[in-house]
C-alpha cells in the first residue's frame, strides 16, 4: 500500500491541530483585551471561548478516530491478503506493508494520547483564565465600591466643611456686634459716670453718703432718712450723714436683722428672738413673739402687714398694730424675707431645702409649691423681690430665677457670679432689680425683670460703697469714703 497518502493526511490533522490551539489562544487573549479594555463580560467570553475550542477538538477527535478506523481497515485488508496471498515474495511484501500499518496506527495511538492530554491542559487554562478572570471582577467591584465610599466620604466633608465654615462666620459676625456694642455700652456707663460723679455731691436731695469705717446692716431710706442696725442697736441718719438716734432693740448680747420699713414703721427681727416695730423716731410702738431670727432672717412689711421668718417657728405674719393674723408652720428653716403681694393677701417664701411656697394668708392655706434647687449650695438667704407678676429669686451662687408670681414658673434664669456671696440685697424698682455688691471691687448692676437682661453696670475700684436707693428715675449709691454717685434708669 502507498505511503504517501498517509503522510498527507497526518500532516492535514497536525496543521488542524495547531489551527485549533492558535485559534484558542487568539480567542483567549482577544476576549480578555476586550473585558480589560472595553468593559465587556468576561465571563461570557470565556465560555464562548470554550465552546470554539470545544468545538474544534471534537473536529479534531473525529479526524483522528477516522484516521484511527482507515488505519484498521488497512491492517484488515493487508490481514485478509496474507491469508490469500500464493507466493511467498506476495507474502512477505504484504508483512512489510503490515508493519509499516502496525507503525502507523503506533503514531496514531501516541497521536491520539497527545491531543487528550492538550485538551486536559487547554480545559485547566481555561478554567484557570476563568478564575483569574473572577477574581479580577471581585477586585473591580471593591475597588468600584471603595472609590464611591470615598467619593461619599469626600462629599460629606465638603458640606460638613462648608457648613463649619458659615457657622464660623455666623460665630464671629455675631461675636464682633457683642463686642461693638459692649464697647458703645461701656463707653455709654463711663460717661454717665463721669457725669454723676461730677453732679451729683455728698448730702444732694434724695441721697447721702457718710464717711465711716463702719458697714452696717442693708439700710432702707425713707423720707430723706436712713435707718440702719449694727448688733443690738438701730441707727437713725438724717440726709446729710449725720447719726441723729442710737435705740437699743435688744439685749446687749444679741444682734438685729436689717430694718424692714412700711407705712413709716420700722420692722427689725433680732437673734434672740422676737419682732420690734418702730416708728421713725425709734420710738418702740410694740413686740411680739416671731421665733428666732438669724442666719438673714430678716421681716418683710408691706400693705399694712410684716411678715416675720424664723428658724424654728415657722413665719409669723402681724398688722401693723402688732395683732397677730396667721402662722405658717414649717419644719424647716426660713432664712430669707419673704414677698407679700396681692394687697397683702398672698405671702411667698423659701425654705432651707429649697421649696419655694406661696400661701393665702387670708384662708391659712397653701396656693402652690415649687423648688427649682440644682444642688444643695443654691441655699437663698436674699430677700424674695418682686410684684404681682414676678418673683425674683437670688442665691447664694449668684443665680437668679425668675417665677410667675401666679403658679410658680420658671420664666427666665441668670448668673452673676459678681453678686455672689454679697451682703448687699437685691432691691427691686420699677420692674428693675438693683444688684450690688462690695466684696472687693464694687459693682452695681440693673437687670431688667421681665428677661434678666443687664441693662447698666457700674464698677468703683478702691471704693466699698453701701446698698444703692433709686430716687426720681436715678441710682445713687455712696461709699464709705463720703463719695455719692448716681445713674440714671431708662
């Protein structure tokens, strides 16, 4: 049998082979350029990648088994041959042939193992790209998904910068139309100031100032006089300073509160216990029983009535003549003077624990009770100011609460850690609260009741001056030093 034809059709199948791989390869690398380059899916390439190379091997498989079968139907041929060959040269050229089959279809079989084996290798490369290929999507989306969360991250900050940044600009606008109008305030006091310090003189009508040493008990003014307690003794002043009248209250061994003043009889509480009332010459008009009155506990006077607080016996509340009209009954300590409004029929008072009360004292019964304490420090030793329509509450930390005289509620609350701790209590004017204090530097401050804004301040370094009085629209305080200043109220 000729060999030529054989040869060919081997050459044939291995060209078609290495077609098949270099068609896989192309496919290979055409459609990975497009997934890195183009976006595509690369997952669908890669199968269909495979199907060509799939398709082409099985073309491949069929080649090989059909020159498998050629091959087989030869070595039948040149079998059958042999057993009818007659001569002995026939016979032996037919071996030959045989062999060179037996060769042949050797080839094939080695042939054929090869291709099964590059299909192997070429499924694992695809499998392989396949994989790779996944993982370069995974890595995509992360790194897609970190790029949006920083583009996020990145736009929050802009707006929360750019939010800062107006805020920043609000704060300091705002900040600079504070300090220009401290500045204009400032300047404003300061020549009032000035100007009152240049008017207004030792002994001027509604005010004096005395030169003394001596610091007494809160005075009150009235009728251009000024009565004030040192120990066991009240002190009648005339307009000038001068010391007209020294009574003894009580005995040598206890001390007075400060006057209270009503309807021109003075009210003054003593330590020892007991209320004295006097009229404007120091004249003792009458005593009665109030309890112990110390620590502050000063009486209150007003249309017609005194209240007086105590320690221990609850607050007692007296006319003017001296007849006892009701008793309030606490069991805690009542230090500072209470607040009488309504025409005198409502009293308002604290407690040592913080509870503010107002009462009916025509019916002896509470009206409503409130306490608005943040801790045990906030004690109120001050007198309790105010009207029909606001109750002004100040305490020892320097914080001021304003209440609806009718329910209690809070309204507006303020600190002035300048009036802490001060001697001098708040008076209240015209709607006005008059603060002072002369621990150190001395200062005056208005406060507006209604708000709790400041309305004017005053400062005197090197000068201890005593309680401001308002007289005719104007704020005169004096000093120990004989000097007597005075602003105006608007």
């Amino acid at each position: 049998m000729n060999k030529s034809p054989f040869r060919i059709f081997s050459w044939i199948v291995n060209i078609a082979v290495m077609g098949a791989i270099f068609t896989a390869l192309y496919y290979c690398v055409y459609y990975a350029s497009v997934f890195l380059l183009e976006d595509k899916k690369p997952v669908s390439n890669i199968t269909e990648g495979k199907y060509i190379i799939t398709s082409l091997a099985e073309e491949y498989d069929d080649i090989l088994k059909e020159k498998g079968k050629n091959l087989d139907v030869e070595r039948l041929k040149l079998l059958s041959q042999i057993e009818l060959s007659k001569s002995y040269k026939e016979r032996m050229q037919i071996e030959a042939q045989l062999k060179k089959i037996e060769a042949q279809k050797k080839d094939f079989n080695s042939e054929l193992s090869n291709n099964e084996r590059q299909k192997i290798e070429m499924e694992n490369t695809l499998q392989n790209t396949k994989a790779e290929m996944a993982d370069l999507i995974r890595k995509n989306f992360e790194l897609t998904s970190r790029l949006q969360s920083i583009e996020t991250s990145s736009n929050d900050y802009e707006n929360m910068t750019n939010r800062y940044e107006a805020m920043l600009r609000d704060a300091r606008a705002e900040r600079d139309k504070k300090i220009n109008a401290l500045v204009l305030e400032n300047e404003r006091l300061a020549g009032l100031l000035n100007a009152a310090g240049n008017s207004v003189k030792t002994g001027s009508e509604g005010f004096f100032a005395y030169k003394t040493d001596t610091v007494y008990n809160d005075p009150v003014i009235d009728k251009g006089k000024m009565f004030a307690t040192i120990k066991n003794q009240l002190i009648i002043f005339s307009k000038d300073g001068k010391a007209l009248k020294t009574v003894p209250i009580a005995g040598v061994n206890n001390n007075l509160t400060r006057p209270s003043i009503s309807d021109g009889i003075i009210y003054t509480g003593s330590d020892g216990g007991g209320i004295t009332a006097c009229d404007e010459t120091g004249r003792v008009l009458w005593k009665a029983r109030a309890g112990t009155e110390t620590f502050g506990a000063s009486p209150s006077g007003a249309y017609g009535i005194v209240a007086v607080p105590s320690i221990d016996e609850g607050i007692y509340i007296y006319s003017k003549n001296g007849k006892l009209l009701a008793k309030v009954d606490s069991s805690v300590p009542v230090y500072s003077a209470p607040l009488i409004t309504d025409l005198g029929r409502k009293l308002i008072y604290a407690t040592e624990n913080g509870d503010i009360i107002a009462y009916d004292i025509n019916k002896n019964v509470e009206i409503w009770k409130k306490n608005y304490s943040e801790n045990y420090t906030e004690r109120i030793l001050q007198p309790i100011v105010g009207d029909d329509k606001t109750t002004i509450l100040f305490s020892s930390t320097g914080t001021m609460r304003a209440l609806n005289t009718a329910d209690g509620t809070l309204v507006w609350k303020a600190d002035f850690p300048e009036i802490k701790d001060t001697v001098i209590n708040p008076r209240f004017i015209n709607g006005k609260i008059l603060l002072a204090n002369n621990d150190g530097t001395s200062v005056v401050i208005v406060v507006d009741s209604q708000n709790g804004h400041i309305e004017a301040k005053s400062s005197l370094i090197n000068e201890k001056i005593i309680a401001p009085y308002e007289s005719g629209g104007t704020i005169y305080f004096g000093t120990t030093s004989g000097n007597t200043y005075s602003f105006i109220l608007h």
